[in-house]
C-alpha cells in the first residue's frame, strides 16, 4: 500500500502527533509545545519529511498545508511537496 510511505500527523494547538504504521508495527510520537494555527491532519512522504527533519537539526520547522500542496520552511532552507495521499487513507493503528 502506497500510502504506508507517508507519516501521518495530527495537529492541534498545543499538541503535534505523528503515527506510522507498516500494518504489523505501529508506532505513535506525541510532542508538546506546538504551534498550530489551525488543527488538523496531512499526510507527509516519510523519506522526505525524515531528510527535512536531519537538516533542521535544531532549528524551527514551519509548516503551511494548502489543498496538497505543504510547503516547509526552516531557516533559509525551504522545501514544497506535492502531497499525494489524504489522511483518511491512513490504516487504523492496531
């Protein structure tokens, strides 16, 4: 299933939750202390958004999703994906 490439992550004032699953191993990652002017959930291409992450290093990572298209912003450096799957695709976490 294509869409098992994808993190799947859920957004809310205050709360970032990022899930990823390969249908037998699951795994959920909730961090604090985040921004979101707008809740909710995107799915990001998990190879792509890991390399962003390892640039970032420590700096801050703003994310702007617009339809399917998300655009990321750390520093000077900037990145623009095509997001190809929707978060309703995403497989029940077991």
């Amino acid at each position: 299933m294509p869409v098992l490439k994808n993190f799947h992550l859920e957004a809310s004032d205050g709360r970032l939750a990022v899930m990823a699953t390969d249908l037998e191993l699951s795994i959920l990652v909730e961090a604090q202390l985040v921004e979101a002017s707008t809740a909710g959930a995107v799915m990001l291409p998990a190879r792509k958004l890991l390399e962003i992450v390892n640039a970032a290093a420590e700096d801050e990572l703003r994310m702007t999703v617009v339809g399917s298209d998300c655009h990321i912003e750390c520093g000077s450096a900037k990145w623009d994906l095509k997001l190809s799957a929707t978060p309703d695709q995403y497989p029940p976490l077991p």
